[in-house]
C-alpha cells in the first residue's frame, strides 16, 4: 500500500506540474485571451490539421486498411464518453441495470477474444509454423495476462468493485479508478489494431464493435461516482472520453506492429486476446456479482456472447 500510495504521489506531482507549465506558457494565455468562439475555432482547426497530418502520414506509409484500423480504434475509445452521456440527467442507475450492462460487456468481450483474435490467431501462426499455432497463440496470452498484472502492481489504481456508485465517499479513490480504466483500455485499443494490421477487415470491425459496446458501461462507471462527488456532469463526462482516448494510442501500435513485422500476427493476437481476458475475469465478472444481482449479469453476459456471435457470423 505504500508503494501504491508513493506512485499515486509522484504521478500527481507530475501532472499537477505539466499542467502548471501548460498553463505558464504565453501560446496557452494568449490562446485563452481571445474570445470564446474564436478560441474554440482556432482549437478545432488545430485538431482537424492534427489529424489530416496523422491520417495522411498513416495512409501514405502503411495504406488504406491501416488508417481505417486507426480511425475504428478512435471511435471505439469515443463510446466510452457516450456511455457517460446518461449522467446528464441521472445522478444514479439501479445496481440491476448497472450490473446487467456490465455483464453484457463481458459477453461481448469474450465472443470478440474467442471469434476475432483466438481463431484468426491460431489460424495465422499455423501458417507460419505448422502445427504450432495454438502453442504460439497460448504463449501471447500468458504474456499478454502477465502485461496487465505488472501493470496493475507498478501503477496506482483501485479495482471495479471497489467503486460502489451509490455510496461514494473517497476523490482519491474514484481517481485510482479512472487510472484502473485507462491501463486497461491499451490493450482493447491494441487488440483492434492487431486485427486491422492483420489484413482481416472483418475481424477489425467485429472488435471495433464489440469494444465500443464494452466502453458504454465503462464510461457511465467512471462518470456516476464523479458527479456524486459533486463533479459538474459535462466535466465528469469530459474524463470518462478521456479515459478512452488511449485506445487510439494501442490500436496504432498494435496496426504498425503486425504490418511492419507479420510474424509477429499471431503473438500479438493472443497478446490481446490474454489481455481482455485478465480485464474480464480481474475486474468486469467480479464487479457484476458485487450487489447481489449475479443471476441477471449472467443472462446478460450470455444474451451479449449470443449478440456478438451473431454480429461476427453476419460480417463473415
């Protein structure tokens, strides 16, 4: 707990800093000084310029699968801040609803990791080693497990069933949660990439798909406890998109990875396929049975596996 408490310290320090100097900085006040509409169309012009530089350099070095794949990671980081829109005008969910949405998300996640990432996996590493595929593809999800819990001890955060929407009482503990959520959205956002890097659209979009739906109850989770803090809604909803910005950051790794080097494919599909099943046994299960509503979670996680299954047969 010391070390815990130690980290969460010096990450603080070091952001409370950055954003100090940010603020220092003459390009920020001048920025600020103009008047609002101007301020916020000369940060979207910025932003748009940002992403025709980012598109167009992915495009031109790597090809058109490649900034789809990009842009389909981006989107699927956005639906965590769609999640969060019900805060807007509601202070708090039923722990029924809450934990059947959560349940759904982990019968989703577990179609995608067995449909789109396991059985392409195994398929794209028995073709590079005959025979050997599965054995690869075993050996990516036991690093891919291992990724995420040295992550978990190295950096500060709480678990999902440790936030109990209803009875909030600790700022420190909601954003141990927050930096929980971020850690794990790198590796879904990783895990989109791999398949788009692989040259399989199908798979991508299948994972794009079943991600941005696991996102929708993950932003309301973060956002619900920051606005029973006493948070305004809008900024609540401002974090929980933040916390899914990273995936955009794996899901570029994970496409240039696996284009850049192929023989990688089959490691990083089981990398990521390890990774959302850490994320789903480590935090979603465990939070869906929390409140006594295990047996609605559990229809849900089976109506989510069934709707997802149904989603890859159709693109397929």
């Amino acid at each position: 707990m010391t070390v815990v408490t130690t980290n969460f310290v010096k990450i603080q320090t070091f952001l409370t800093a950055q954003f100090e100097r940010l603020q220092a900085s003459k390009h920020y006040i001048a920025l600020m000084a103009l008047p609002v509409g101007e301020r916020w169309l000369r940060i979207g012009g910025l932003f748009l310029l940002s992403q025709i530089v980012i598109f167009g350099s992915l495009y031109l070095l790597f090809g058109k699968l490649v900034v789809i794949g990009f842009a389909a990671s981006i989107l699927a980081g956005l639906a965590t801040g769609v999640g969060a829109l019900p805060v807007i005008f509601f202070k708090n969910i039923s722990d029924k609803l809450f934990s059947s949405l959560l349940g759904a998300a982990a019968g989703v996640m577990l179609a995608a990791t067995a449909f789109s990432l396991l059985v392409p996996g195994i398929a794209a590493g028995n073709l590079l080693w005959p025979g050997s595929g599965i054995y690869v593809v075993a050996s990516g999800m036991m690093l891919g497990a291992f990724f995420l819990h040295y992550a978990d001890h190295q950096l500060p955060h709480v678990h999902l069933d440790a936030v109990v929407s209803t009875q909030i009482n600790s700022l420190r503990k909601i954003w141990l949660f927050v930096i929980a959520i971020t850690i794990h959205n790198f590796p879904e956002g990783m895990s989109v990439g791999v398949s788009f890097g692989s040259g399989d659209m199908k798979n991508g979009l299948v994972l794009a798909i079943a991600i941005a739906l696991q996102n929708l109850p993950e932003g309301l989770a973060v956002a619900l406890p920051l606005v029973g803090l006493g948070y305004n809604r809008w900024r609540a909803v401002a974090i929980a998109l933040a916390t899914g910005l990273v995936e955009p950051v794996g899901g570029l790794l994970g496409i240039t990875m696996v284009t850049l080097f192929q023989s990688v494919l089959p490691i990083a599909m089981g990398f990521a396929a390890g990774a959302m099943l850490f994320v789903i046994s480590e935090e979603i299960i465990p939070e869906t049975h929390a409140k006594g509503r295990s047996r609605y979670a559990t229809y849900a996680l089976m109506i989510g596996f069934i709707v997802m299954m149904i989603i890859d047969n159709m693109l397929g």
